[in-house]
C-alpha cells in the first residue's frame, strides 16, 4: 500500500490519507473506526452495478467494525447526478435516523463520488464523508480534493461545495473488473496531469497506454495512481477552492462538459469527452501562438493510442459552442481555456479565446 497524504490546513481534519494499493476493500471498516473514531452509523451510497460487485463485502467489513449500514442504492450513470436523486437520498437518510454521528461512505466512480459528497456536504449541514472509489477516473481524480456536485441541464458540476473526504481508500484491485471502454476514459486524466505539468510522465506513459488499455490488472496501476494523486494533491494544497493554479486541472474540460451537456449526460464517459476536450485545447494552445505545431502534434499523437468510441460528427457546432459559456471557469458568459504555453507540461491559467478561434477547433474535431 502506499498513502499520499492531502495536507490543507495546521488542524487534523484538514489533512486526510489516499491510500493505494490491492486488497484495500476489506480494511474499510477498521479506517473508519480509525479515522473516525466517534461515528455511530454509515450511509453507504453507491450505484447498482457497484453494489453487485461490491456491496456486500464493504457492507460487512463495516459491519465487522461495529458500524451499523444503511445502503443506499441509485442507478448506474451520469444521469443520477442531478439534485432530483441527491432529494431522494436526503429523504431516505433522513428517514433511517442519521443524525450528525453518521458517516457517508461512497463506493463507486465519479458519479458516485460527486453524488454521495454533495449529500454529505448538505445533510444537517455537513456529515463527514470517506471515499472508496472504484473505478481508474475516480481513483486518480475525482476522490481526491473535494469537489462535489450535481449537474444542471446548462452545465456538467454547477451546482456544488467543497467538502473535503476524511479519506481515501483506492483499492486496484477494482481496476481488474473494468471495461477497457473505462479504463479509457480514466487514462485521459492520467495524461491530463503529463499534460499541464509532468512532461517525463507523459513521455513515459505515451509509450505504454496500449499496454494499459489491455491489462485492466497490470501491476503498474499502483504507482500509476499514486503519481497521479500525488499531482493532484499537491495542486489541491496549493489552492483548495480553485482561485489559481488548481484551474489547470481543467485542461480540456471547458469543451469536454460542453460535449457532456449537449449530450445530457448520456452519450460520453467523463473521461471521454475530457480525451476530445484536450485535442480541442491543444489545437488552441497552437491556434494562439502558444504552443508549436511539433509538440501540438506530439500531443495529438500520444491522445491517438486512446481512441474514443462515441463519435461527435452529428453533434451541433453552434449549441457546443454556447454550452462552452456555461462553464464554471466562463466570465460574462465567455468560455476560456486552460492552454499549453510553450511545450507540453507547461500549462496556463484559464484564457479567454477568440469564438472564431473555438469555432474551427470544434469543426476540426468533426461537429457541424
């Protein structure tokens, strides 16, 4: 196992433990009690699929703990972040008696991670939550730093807090049942961190993805999580609410939620619509003098060895285009991007664009 510590703060419960490693899902009863020795009771959250798989092991190692489980069970996919399901999740818990010595545990990925934190973060103002994300997305990005929310037909996460896990238990092994169309999109925010500031991981990667989207068991996946979350918590610690350099961690998203949103949520994996969402930032970072064409090509290259199946070419130009406005990072209702300045691994601050400039690098990417 091996933990990267997320320090926010000179208190303790602003500082919390991601551990990493096999065999983790049986442990998450006794690091509960350990970490939070005065809870009573769990709100283990998770989605219908995760809950087959793993549901009933988490369930009974909190038992073994002394934590008595309300498990509470929504439907797998994007759609089930909304405030329509965090409502039904505050009326059930609210039922089952939690109270403030309750604890919200989320098993699952992204979806579940956002969903589960929003309802911790809003139940009886603020219930401490413990992540165990399942999927490659959620392991390297989404559990660590904070971010909750649901989405808004408008736009992916504009409704939201920060609230910070007390931990995080990121369990490999759970690599091994996934989708290769999953692990996909996970690596896409693996890349994303070579992207705005690792250049020699990137390169290191860039050699072995095919390797890893064939081998959802591959024995790197332990150190390729812990460098990624070692790169996320150091941004995380640097700017906790995003008013500087955490904005980067955004490279391709202002165009990958605007694919998400005009979609509903249905047609992309996060990670997917982040994959085209970088192509689409790459081409601008060259389009405004930021980037040269040979490493806005080298970046092009490496996004070709994780190819994305959902195709955007029936996809309206116009409407993708305004959805960029509606991103958390747009002022005034102009969308800006977080560009590559110079070479790969360097990335900039968010930057209004030119619309026209946006414009062609979305026909370039094949809308109409």
């Amino acid at each position: 196992m091996q933990t990267v510590s997320v320090a926010l703060g000179p208190s303790a419960d602003r500082t919390y433990a991601v551990r990493i490693g096999p065999a983790l899902l049986e442990t998450v009863g006794a690091a509960v009690r350990e970490v939070l020795p005065k809870v009573t009771h769990i709100a283990l959250i998770t989605d219908r699929t995760v809950d087959r798989i793993y549901g009933d092991r988490v369930a009974a190692a909190l038992t073994a703990a002394g934590l008595p489980v309300h498990r509470a069970v929504v439907r797998p996919g994007e759609p089930s972040k909304s405030v329509r399901q965090a409502d039904q999740l505050w009326g059930e818990l609210i039922a089952a008696g939690a109270d403030r010595r309750w604890a919200v545990v989320a098993l699952g990925g992204g979806v579940i991670g956002d969903l589960a934190g929003f309802v911790a973060a809003t139940l009886l103002r603020g219930l401490p939550l413990v992540q165990v994300p399942t999927t490659l997305l959620a392991q390297v990005d989404s559990s660590v730093g904070g971010k909750v929310g649901v989405n808004h037909k408008l736009g992916k996460n504009l409704i939201g807090a920060f609230h910070q896990p007390r931990l995080v238990l990121a369990d490999t092994d759970t690599l091994a049942t996934l989708p290769r169309r999953e692990i996909t999109a996970g690596l896409g925010e693996v890349v994303k961190y070579g992207f705005i500031g690792d250049r020699p991981f990137l390169d290191d990667l860039s050699a072995t993805l095919p390797e890893l989207r064939s081998q959802p068991d591959s024995a790197r996946w332990p150190q390729i999580v812990a460098h990624s979350v070692r790169a996320k918590a150091a941004v995380v610690q640097a700017d906790e609410h995003e008013t500087g350099v955490r904005a980067t961690l955004n490279f391709g998203h202002t165009v990958g939620h605007a694919l998400e949103a005009v979609t509903r949520y249905k047609r992309f994996k996060h990670g997917e619509a982040v994959l085209i969402g970088m192509r689409a930032a790459l081409d601008l970072s060259c389009g405004t003098g930021h980037l040269p064409e040979t490493e806005r090509d080298r970046g092009f290259e490496l996004l070709d060895r994780l190819p994305v199946g959902p195709t955007v070419a029936d996809l309206s130009l116009d409407e993708t285009l305004a959805a960029t406005g509606h991103d958390k990072k747009a002022e005034g209702g102009q969308a800006r991007f977080v560009l590559l300045d110079g070479a790969l691994g360097q990335a900039t601050l968010p930057t209004a664009v030119d619309p026209d400039l946006v414009r062609d690098a979305l026909r370039r990417l094949g809308l109409r």
